[in-house]
C-alpha cells in the first residue's frame, strides 16, 4: 500500500503566493488567521488523512456499505474514524460562530478538504454533504429550524443528505414527483429518491435529510419543487433524536467506485408519510438548492484534484521503485529513468498543480463575496465565482479522468491488479463527471447562464487579466516561451467567446454543440494561466534568494511542460468549436 | 441488458470499398472466397456472437474464473460456448489446410474476431492465444512437433497460451529468469510466469504452453532466451494427453476488468522439472515471439475496436429510450436529442469507423505479403504491416478508453452502476493499453524499429498515399472541407517525422520523448485518412445511384465530424513533439 502524504508544499504556494490570503485576511477583518496558523491547521489534517482515513480507503473498496435489517451498516473502521473526525473539530471549519462553528475562510476549508477527498473520498463525501446541509438550512430555514439542526449538524454530531434525483428525474429536476401535503406544522412527504449518497448509516444519532417534492397546488416544472427537511428521527421535546419517522433506505447501489460511500434508494412514507418541514418558501426549493449548488460543485471539483494526487502520488512511488530496465554494466535502473513514464508523471504533476491552483483560487473568490468592502466589489467576485464554477467542477473532474488513467498506465500489468490501488483511484474517479452535474450539464450552464445571458462579460473580464499576466510574462526574459504559449491559448479562448456570441442566437443547437469543447478550452487556459502566475511567483522568488529553489525549480519546469503539451490542446478544441453544430445535427436517429 | 448486433454494413463497406477483397481474392488465386462467402460467414459469427457469447459477459464479469483444487474452473457456461464454438470450425478459420485449418485470408479472421471480441472479449482471448501459440508452432516448430500440436490447436481440441512475463521481467525481457535444462530428448523447465491469460481452464483435454527461458549457456540479455512448448498434459505414444506434467497454476489475479479470463501465475517445475521441447533454435525464442508479435498487436488493437462498438451499441440504445426532458406540449423526449449527446455519440462513432477502417486494411496488408507476386512487393507490404501495427494497436487501445468512458458519460448516473454494464466495459478495456506492450512500448518500436531504421521511408510512402487522398479530396467538391482537414493533419505528420529525423541522433531522450504523441498523431492521421477514403467512396456511390443512402450518407457526416473534430488533435500532439525532451527530463527524481 502506498502511503498518502498531503502535498502541503504546493497547498502553502497557491495560498501564499496567487491567493495572497495573508492579506486577504487582514484587510477581510480575520487577524487571527495567518499562514501560521493554517500550516498547523493543514499539518494537522494532513496526519488524521495519512494516518486514520487514507487505511480505510482498500478496506471501504473491498467491505462497502451493505444494508442491514434496519439501517446501512457502514464499512469496518468508519465509525471510529468519524468520531475521530468529528472530535478534533473537523466539520465545524467553515461554519459560522453562532452555530459553534470556527469561521475559517472558505479557502481553507477547501484546502484542507484537498486532504479528506485524497484520503479516503468515500468517506469525505458524508461531511461534504452535511457541509451542503448546513448551507442550505443556514440561508434558506426558519430561525427555528436552524435552532434546532444547525448545532448538530456543525457539530457533525448528524450529518446530512441531499435528496434531488429520482428514477425519471436526472438532469432533468422539472420531473420530481415526490409529493409534500401540509399536515399541521409539518408536512407529509412521500415519493422515491435514489443516488442518495450516505442516505444511511450509524456513524451517528441521526441523518438529517433535504429533500426536494412537490406541494399539492405547486405549478409543473422546476418552478414547483419546494425543500424540505426529513430526519431520520424526528426530534423530541429536548430536541433529541426520538420516533424514527418513516423514511428509509430501501436499497444500496452495486457501483463502479466508491464503495465504502453508500448510495442509497432512499423511500419516503411508505407508511404513514414521513414527517417534514418547509425549508424557504414553497415552490422556491430548487433557488435554495442553486444556494448551494456553487459550494457542492467546487467540492466535486476539488474531488477531481484530491483522487488525482493520491493517484499521482502512489504511481511516483512505483516509477521510483520498480527495476525495469538494464545499464550497460549490468545494474537495473527504475522506471521514473524513462522519457515516456516521465512524460505520464508529469503530465499528472502540472495537471494537477493546476487544478489545485484554480480550485483554490476558485475557492478565494468565495470568501471575497463574503468579505467584500462593497456591493460592486461584492457583484464583482461573484461574477467570478459564477463563471469559474462550472469550470472548477467540469474541467478539474475531466482531468481526473486521465490522470488517474495515467496512474494505472505507470503500474503497466500491475496496474490492472486490484490490489495494487491504482485501478481503485481510476474507478473511484468515474463518478466526478457525473454527480452533482454532468461535465454536459456543467458546460451548459457556463456557456448558457454564466456567459450568453451576460453576453461575455464576465469572461471578457476574465479574459482581459489573462492578457495581463501574458504582458508579465512578455517582459520576463526565462518565461517568454511560456508567455507564448499562454498568449496562443488566450487567442484561442477569445476566439472561442467570439463564435459562441456571434452565433449562438441563430443556431439555437450551436451552444449545447460546443459547450463541453468550450469547458474544457477555458479549463486549460485557466490553469495554464494559473501555473504561468505561479511561474511568474517562483522566477521572482528565486531571483530574490528566497524560498525552497528545489520546488521553485520543478515549479517553473511544470509550468513550462503544461505550456508545451497541454496548452496546445486548445487549438483542437478551437476548431471543434469553430465547426459549429452541423455535422453533430446532421444524423436521423436512425442512422447513428 | 442492451444486446449486441454485428455491425455487417459498415465491416462490409470497409472489405468492399477500403481492402477491395474480391479483386485481392481473385489476383490472389483464392477463387472461392467471395463477398457473398463472407457475408454468410459474418451473419453465422454474428449470430453464435449474438446469441451464445454475449449474454455470457455479465455472467463471467460476475463469476469470474476462479481457482480449485487441481484446475481453474472457468465461468459458467463458458465451456459449453466453448464446444459450440469449435463444433462451428471458428478456432480453423484462418489455419493452413494442412493442418485442418480452412485457409481464409487473414483480413476475414479478423473481422470475424471483431465479433468475438465484442460479444465477449474475456472468453475470445482464449482462441486469440491459441491462434498465436499456433503460429508460433507452424513457423518455428520442428515437423515432429508441428505434427503432434497443430491439428489439435487448430481444430480447438486443446488451446494455447504465451508464457512470456515473470515478477521482475514484464516490459524487460531480457530480466527473464525461467530455466531450461537439457534431459534428453526435452528439457526441464522451471521458474514462475504471470499474467499468462487463460493459463488453465477445463474446456479442453489440454493446454499448450509456450514457454521463454534460459538455457544454461544462454548469453545475458534478450539473446539468452529460448522457446519451449509446455503441454499441460504429456502426450502419451498415440498422441493423446497423458500424464500430467510439471506446471500447474497457483494464483489467480484479481483484476479491473476481463473477469472472465483466468489471469494465472503459473509455476513450473515445483517437484521434478516440467518437460519441455524445445522451438525454433536455441536462444532465438525472442525472434520467434517476433514472428507472432505483429497478428497478437493487431489482435489486441482490434480487441479496442470490438469493445468500442460493445460500448457504443449500448450507449445508443440508451440514448435512444432515455427520457429527459420535457417539450413544449409537455411531452418529453430521449436524450439522444441533446446537442452533447449526440456530439458523444458522434465521437464514439467516427472513432468506430476509423478503428475499423484501420484494422482492417491493416490485416489485409498481412496476406499481400503472403500473396505477393514477387518479393519486392511482399517487402513493400511486409514495411506497411510492420508501420501500422504499433499504430493499430497503440491507437486503438487508447481510443477504446475513451470511446468505453464516453458511453458511461452518456448513461449519466446509471453508467456509474454495475448492472447497467456500461461501467463493464470500461474496465474490460483498460488492459488493453497495458498487455501485449503498453502503448510506450509501441510508440517506440514505432519510432525507433519502424522508422528511425529505416530513416522513415517506411513512413514516407504511407505520407504520399495520404498526399494522394487528399489531392482526390479537393477535387471532389462536396469534400473539399475534408481534404482541408486531412491536408493540415498530413502536414503536422510530415513536421512530425521530419523533426524526429533531424533531431533523434542528437538528443537520446527525444525519441522516448516524443514518442506516443508521435503515434497518436499518427492514429488520428490515419483513421481520418480512411475515414476520408470511405467517404470518396460514399460520395461516388451515391453519386451513382448505388448503395444504400442513409448508410452512405451517414458515412459522410461521421467523416466529416472527424476532420471537424478528433484531426485537429494532430496539431495539439505536434506541439507536443515539437517541445521535444527539455521539460521532460528537467527534473531530478526527488523534484517530481
């Protein structure tokens, strides 16, 4: 088993040097955090991940979840690593003080979340989830309801679901049929749910379920899906988990990856009706969920880099380790000595020290909405966090695809070895184009409501301070051929923004033809962008004698491999783009 | 469960309009294969494919082989399916006469193999072995030991396997430790393999192993090594299997995918020594296995197409039933609508068509050299065979892994669960970058023995017949688009070659380097380059009136999409070779 070790040197550069949260904290108010400070925070998840989760993840591959009598019967050794968890203050990070949180910047939480996802992601997804929870009865529930559920929930004394899809409705939500009828102060929900992810399990005394349904008078489509909370035990007086109320997980999904996460078929009042309560106004359930919906799809984006370094991290080990290969004098040399595997690790290493860069930077924007001085300044991060979004969650989980491909492709036949690991990062990582969004339903959304209904703006903006770190770049005599290839692909991107404005509106089929090519070109720019930043950051430390020169080094070298073999990959995704959506219209049916 | 068909049109369409078979049958004397044969032999694979091995691959992924007391006991069913299957004459298909074989060109075995390998790719690697230890036996066996094998491997009465990778010898044989004793009139073998796929199974009265060890005075390195066959079972005086010999398996592997093969460490020689006799001459085992190496890499290519097209038909058949989302009128359609989607399943498609287009002219180009009318022209075929079988089978694994991840993609959140069987695929297919030489392997022995040696000549004559398409191209008016498409992507191959000519003699990284960009470069090229071809056919055809025209016109828009969408790729993987080794080797070990 390789070992996992959190990559603290890289999380510590992004933070300090395209982050800048030092200053970001001082001038948002936060004194107390500093990079001390989050260096002993990130240290300190750093060795629950590597010394309690990360030995789970084999055991929750080969003994997942299995559904008992009467609740998931989560996997051997879970249990005791969320109590650990949960003690050492872990899911109250992000949270605000008034629920017993400890109000860390957004991008600290995320930072460390890195950790959980590259441990064990089958188990980070149960606190992530609660994390959405918290978000969505925090912004949207009564003050009674946030009384009596967000302390348990910080706590991570209960945890929390999200129960949107169901067996009709996917991607499309305007299908929910799951009903809600107003019983007193409650109502009475019944209807199927399914993919819930820990919809069950007795890790803890209670499961507080969100659960989108439809009121008897709602209008059809998603303009009539109001949220819900459904606990497992309905509280009693002292606001203690009491009667069970009547929801339950009626079956475990037989899944590709992440076994030791149980999804669940979750069935709501069978009996009687399960007990729930309004979150937000009726009919405005699924504007609650958006509240969250940035939150949870960066966290799935982080997903896609944390399954990526783990893997990256155990297939280093082996290139390091594994004798393949004869000098003339006879001594046998490792693989890491060849091209080609060097090639695939480095690969793996810039696509990855891109991802982290963007998702914390993606991260950053988060907590500047919340700090902002002003409304415009407010607006303004905002539309940042808007656009890099789907952007974090499509392209950083399309990474992780060939990433953890890589992982195995070094292990050659052991790879395909389950045993080895590898392959369990590789299936593990297939859900992340999937979940919470297609990489599909992702680029929808980016070129529909983050860049049409704004015509461009947003990415102008974005666009625009590219060029300024290619000008950067132009006057930075090591950095110059780098500079190129950025400049190349930020044509390449604003080329991509001219065809979808200019016409987009005539061809009602050409955005939803481009849209993932899309994605993914101004994926690559912007964690091109990101390492050239970087770049940037790490000439000038070493010009000033400052820092680790090793890193710095390798820093420069990643960032110069991303603009030579992955950069250029935008020039293909241009010309899929500028072809339209003729041929991808052309077929009846039939004939595919 | 989706069911499998064979897709007859479009492998007819390649056999008739891409490899010509009728006028290379006739030119070749081989007067009785005709398109009519064919097609009858295609229609009975298909349906024993259909019918008999498909609904067996959930059934062997689910109960794998697994390992008894004195045998592997293989999934059930399969031995049945075996019996019917060499009851049928396939395991003769392709064999000389003179060994019970039914003398069919190489290029109909091979599209008869398609089906066998997408109906049920772990059950066809069973034949495909065979195929290869028969090879081995007919071109390198003694007349003796070619007398006592060949009818029995031919007729499917006994199967064979490749005894090649030990723990420290994959990719390296020259690491080979396994020794060969002379004992009289054989040999005692001795040592351990693994990964020997199908290395034990009841299906048959015996297994024949091909075996690489040492002899006692063999030279150090890929020189030592000699061929030995190995049968399970000693033949006794009338020829039949006897006593047991010295080899058995002790392990099974537990893999990613291909459950229903046996992936077997085999030992041999635990108590007295295993008897062997040995092949070809002593030390030349490596040019023997050489000798097989071209047919296994384009099996193994084409085993990329097979689960391609599994994965495809599936995919289709799910986009097609599918509802989500909801029309004006309220009615809702399937998702196969969707703009992405059929981008998706466009992508899946042109990939498909260009794989097989490849495979086959490439197996076609096996039997112009064994019909060669003279020797100068088995010499031209015999360097087109030897240039596009790394291509075949490097570009054709690696397009599988996208092709199976697409059709996940396309099942949304089903894909991720194992009993949609779309998530089967993608495992089964990811060995197949891996076995056989992993696509590094390939890439350089593409660049270094397929090219370098021969200061790309080789490469230079399948530049200017691509030259020659593009030229017909932009004089057949509706495909002027195409040719544009295939003429920049001819010219990032000529800038491909003439960059690793200039450059590789001074710079030994470069080749490793480059190397697997270079041969996906190359893929790309030449799907596109009979994509382009089949679609001057199409054009003409339609133009006279012949042919079916929803087919033919469909074969126009899928090569259309693929110069639109997958060429561009050439220009990304050239910008990729042109960096060259810099990046790549900048880094000391401890800076990755």
């Amino acid at each position: 088993m390789s070992d996992y070790v959190h990559p603290y040197r890289d999380t510590e550069f992004v933070l300090g040097e395209l982050v800048e949260l030092e200053r970001f904290c001082a001038e948002a108010g936060l004194q107390d955090v500093n990079g001390e400070l989050v260096s002993a925070i990130l240290a300190e998840a750093g060795r629950l991940g590597s010394e309690v989760l990360a030995p789970l993840n084999a055991v929750g591959d080969a003994q997942g979840a299995s559904l008992g009598e009467q609740h998931v019967e989560e996997t051997p050794g879970f249990a005791d690593a969320y109590r650990q968890f949960r003690e050492s203050g872990w899911t109250s990070l992000t949270a605000a003080e008034a629920w017993g949180g400890q109000n860390l910047p957004n991008v600290v939480g995320t930072a460390v979340n890195e950790i959980w996802h590259s441990a064990n992601m089958a188990f980070a997804l149960c606190p992530m989830l609660t994390q959405g929870a918290i978000e969505a009865i925090a912004h949207h529930g009564s003050a009674e309801l946030q009384a009596a559920y967000l302390p348990q929930l910080v706590s991570g004394e209960w945890t929390g679901t999200m129960n949107l899809t169901e067996p009709d409705a996917g991607s499309d939500l305007a299908a929910i049929k799951t009903k809600a009828v107003p019983n007193g102060d409650h109502y009475l929900i019944s209807g199927q749910k399914i993919f819930i992810t820990w919809g069950d399990h007795r890790m803890t005394d209670n499961v507080v379920h969100l659960v989108l349904a439809r009121l008897p008078d709602a209008p059809a489509g998603v303009k009539g899906i109001s949220l819900f909370i459904v606990p497992k035990y309905l509280l009693d007086a002292q606001g203690r988990p009491g009667a069970r109320n009547d929801v339950r997980c009626v079956s475990l999904e037989h899944k590709l990856g992440i076994h030791g996460s149980p999804t669940c078929v979750m069935s709501f009042g069978d009996k009687e009706g399960a007990v729930g309560y309004l979150v937000g106004e009726p009919h405005k359930g699924l504007a609650c969920m958006f509240t969250m919906m940035n939150h949870a799809r960066q966290s799935v984006g982080l997903q896609g880099l944390s399954i990526s370094e783990r893997a990256y991290q155990q297939a280093l080990q082996y290139a390091r380790e594994r004798l393949q290969g004869t000098r003339k004098d006879g001594s046998r040399f490792p693989i890491i000595e060849y091209p080609d595997v060097r090639r695939m690790l480095l690969t793996m290493k810039a696509s990855i020290e891109a991802m982290r860069a963007l998702a914390l930077v993606a991260a950053a924007e988060v907590d500047r909405v919340a700090h902002a001085q002003d409304p415009t300044a407010a607006a303004r991060h905002q539309g940042r966090v808007d656009l890099l979004t789907p952007i974090v969650k499509g392209w950083l989980t399309e990474m992780a695809q060939e990433v953890t491909s890589l992982g195995v492709q070094i292990h050659g036949g052991m790879g395909f070895i389950e045993e080895t690991g590898a392959a369990r990062h590789y299936r593990d990582a297939r859900i992340l184009t999937i979940y919470e969004g297609t990489t599909g339903i992702q680029a929808l959304d980016l070129v529909g409501r983050k860049i049409l209904s704004n015509k461009g703006e947003l990415l102008a903006d974005l666009l625009d301070e590219i060029g300024e770190t290619v000008t950067r770049l132009e006057s930075t005599g090591p950095l110059v051929a780098l500079g190129l290839a950025l400049s190349d692909a930020l044509e390449n991107g604003r080329e991509a923004r001219r065809l979808l404005l200019a016409n987009a509106e005539a061809d009602p089929a050409l955005a939803g033809s481009i849209s993932v090519n899309f994605l993914m070109l101004f994926g690559y720019l912007c964690g091109g962008w990101l390492l050239a930043r970087s770049a940037l950051r790490a000439q000038a430390l070493l010009e000033a004698g400052s820092g680790d020169p090793q890193f710095l080094e390798a820093k420069l070298v990643t960032a110069r491999f991303f603009g030579e073999q992955l950069l250029p990959r935008t020039q293909a995704l241009l010309a899929a783009i500028r072809a339209g959506s003729g041929s991808i219209m052309a077929l009846a049916d039939e004939q595919f």
